[in-house]
C-alpha cells in the first residue's frame, strides 16, 4: 500500500508538472500574429501523416533514417510496456496485463524485447555518429555547449532505460524459474537472458530488490524525461504532428503579401479594406517573435537541431555567417527568455530586448539567397526563409535599414519601373542581341 501510495503521489505530481509546461508553452507559442493553413483540412492530415508518422523526408540519409525508425517505433513498442508498469503501481499488482492477454503477452514481449535491442543499437549509432565521426552538421558554430549536451543527455537516458528494463526483465525471469510469489511464468524475454547469467548465483532477496530497484527506475526516468522534454530539442517528438499539420502546402518560395501594405495600396486606389486592417499596421515585418505568426513560433520549438537545413545552405557553405539552424535556435532562445518572465509574472509586458538585434543580426539575414534549400531540407516541414523575410522586411519598411545596393534597386524601381538605372523605354534593350 505505501508503494502504490508513493506511486500515485510520482505520478501525479509528474503528469502535473509536465501539463503546466505544456500550458506555459502554449501561451508562449500563441503570442505570435495569427495564422491559417490554406490547406483543407483532409490535406492537412494526409501531410502529417506523410511526413510525421511516415517521415518520409527521413529517407535521404538510410543510416540515419533506420536508426531513427527503430528509436521512433520502438518508443511506440515500448510504451505498451510501461503501460503495464502504471497499471501495476497504481493497482499494486505485477504484470497485470498477462492474465487478458494470454499468448499475445508472450509477442508483446518478445517485440518489446526485439525493439529495446534495436533502440540500444540505435542510440549508440547516434552517440557515435555525434562524438566520434563527428559529422560536420553536428559540428558548425552554434552547436557549442548545451545543444550537444543536450542531444548526448537524451540519448544516454534512452540507453539507461533500456539496460533497466533489460535488467527488471532478467531478475523476474530468475524469479519465475524459482517460484516466487508473486513472479509467475509469463512473459518471454529473449534479450533479457544475456543477463540472466549475471543474476542466477543471487539470493531470492537481492533478485527481488534489483527486479523492484529497476522497475523503479525506469518508471521515473521515463516521468523525469516526460518533464525533460519542454526544455529540450526533444520537444518535436510532440511537436512535429502539429507543425506538420499546419505547414502550409504552397511552393516554399511563394511570398504572401502584407496585409497592412494592401490596404495602404487598396485605400489609395480607392478600394475598400477590410475592417481592421489598417489597425494591425503597427509593425511592418518582424522585430521580435511576438511579431511573427505563431506558426513561426512553432516551427522554432519544433526543430531538432538536426542541421539538415544549414548542410544545404548555399550561403553559409560559402562562409556567409547564415545558418538557418541558428535562425531556428536563436528564435526558440528569445522564445525560452519570455517564457520564463511569464512564468515569473503571469503574463509578458516586454523587455526591451528584440530577436532582431539582440540574437540574430541583419548580416545573417541579409546574406541569405531565398533559394528555400533550407525548406526542402527540413524532414518536418520548418521554414526558416519565413522567419528571415519578415525580419528582412521589418528592416526595409519600419527602420529604413536595407543594403545600399537594395537601396539603388528601389529608387531605379520607383524612377525608372525596373531595378535598371536605365529609362522605362530602355527596359528590354539588354534582349537585342539575343538569338532564338
């Protein structure tokens, strides 16, 4: 009874505590300018199913892509059996689901046991891949200190949790063989019993203390993971369906236009405007990431960091400072600074601080090509060049700040309708000598 009630109390207080995160980050998210998917929404679902439970923007890289599979499906594998493990503390029983399943126990077990093996494998493929081949994307000037800590932490939990199931599995095994209350024979663990070996040679009461110490600790790693996630690069485990979902289906490089611009153009030729527009013109562009919609918001706590988007980037292949992954992170930083005075205070006032600015500088911005490389890259449907126009144009349209080549290109636009210092009659003379 005092387990189950030291249970029930981890629990809660767990689930608790990750759902005021989850609420703490929904309201950070929904301090962006509004936004809709043009995409129906039959669409919408086919793309997220597409993309997120399929991944198949995954499929370029096969090393990576299988091992992601297996720690993605194995997760889901897996979780069937810590849902036994809830059952089980909050009814103070042992493997409750064995006696409805029947033979079914058995293959549920030994898939359980087949994918920890593979997500074992998996996660030292991706410690290896980051620490000792050291694949040039893993290696580029943002990632320094907590984004591979991070990405190392998680994967190292992931191994740990494996070795205690593998560890609470072969103890009950042993347990099952000598006939231990309440340890009866179900289940088959065929990984398990490389461990068996071990343990065989223990006393029942140590078998009983190492199976109730590893039970143990796999329940609360996984609820310390759960609570680990809102603060990690980890979060798009959750997120990547959503973001995936609203991602609109339009060609990346298609530009929408402003709506505060087309009602100034709508009121000087005469048209009418919507009601409101004319209101919402504060801001032209982005300054900060309550300026960008937020979807935008989104897509920066959806990135993983993966830096498939910056590995494409011509610009920053040619030693431009830009790197998209850094758009991504730096966004998702100033969005983690506000999220913690909300939770200090209860709401956001400002700070004096902007993304543009304070995190990301208008070198970056401007040395990008708008090829869109970065969004074709990206496995779930982030857009980086997004969050860079509106930067871009809050620049040029609020303070005045464009390049003096983009400067020379407006006033040959505004003088001449083209951005050629060349007379409107001139335009096409740059043709003439042109053959078929």
């Amino acid at each position: 009874m005092i387990s189950q009630i030291a249970f029930v109390l981890v629990l809660v207080g767990a689930v608790a505590l990750f759902a005021y995160h989850v609420r703490l980050l929904r309201k950070t998210i929904l301090l962006g300018r509004p936004y809709e998917s043009p995409a129906p929404v039959r669409q919408r679902w086919l793309q997220m199913l597409r993309v997120a439970v399929f991944q198949q923007r995954m499929m370029d890289k096969p090393i990576a892509s299988a091992a992601h599979w297996v720690i993605y499906v194995g997760f889901l594998v897996v979780n069937l059996e810590v849902a036994e493990i809830v059952l089980d503390g909050l009814l103070g029983t042992h493997r409750v689901l064995a006696p409805f399943l029947g033979s079914v126990y058995d293959a549920m077990t030994v898939a359980a046991e087949v994918f920890l093996g593979l997500v074992f494998v998996a996660a030292v493929i991706f410690l290896w891949r980051r620490n000792v081949s050291k694949v040039p994307r893993f290696h580029t000037a943002e990632m320094r200190g907590w984004p591979p800590l991070d990405a190392n932490i998680i994967l190292w939990t992931e191994i740990f949790l494996v070795l205690a199931l593998f560890f609470m599995n072969a103890a009950d095994q042993v347990l099952q063989g000598r006939g231990v209350e309440p340890y009866s024979k179900v289940g088959t663990f065929p990984l398990s019993q490389l461990v068996t070996p071990f343990l065989s040679g223990l006393s029942t009461s140590s078998l009983v203390v190492i199976e109730r110490t590893a039970w143990w600790v796999h329940i609360l790693g996984i609820l310390a993971f759960l609570n680990y996630i809102p603060f990690s690069k980890h979060l798009h485990i959750f997120l990547a369906f959503p973001n995936t979902y609203y991602a609109s289906p339009e060609p990346p490089g298609k530009l929408r236009s402003l709506p505060q611009v087309t009602a100034v153009v709508k009121e000087a030729l005469g048209l009418p405007t919507e009601n409101g527009t004319q209101a919402e013109a504060s801001t032209l562009g982005a300054k900060d990431v309550t300026d960008l919609t937020w979807k935008n918001l989104l897509d920066a706590y959806t990135c993983t960091e993966c830096g498939r988007c910056t590995a494409v980037c011509p610009a920053h292949i040619t030693g431009k400072k830009l790197s998209p992954r850094k758009i991504l992170m730096d966004t998702r930083d100033r969005l983690e600074e506000i999220k913690r005075h909300i939770h200090r205070t209860g709401k956001w006032e400002g700070d004096g601080k902007a993304l543009l600015g304070d995190y990301i500088t208008p070198e970056e911005i401007w040395a990008c090509t708008t090829c869109n490389a970065c969004v074709r890259a990206c496995p779930v449907l982030i857009h980086p060049v997004s969050i860079i126009m509106q930067l871009r144009q809050y620049l040029v349209m609020e303070a005045s700040q464009a390049p003096e080549t983009l400067n020379a290109a407006f006033v040959s636009m505004e003088n001449n309708g083209s951005p050629w210092a060349f007379p409107a009659a001139e335009r096409a003379k740059w043709a003439e000598n042109l053959t078929a």
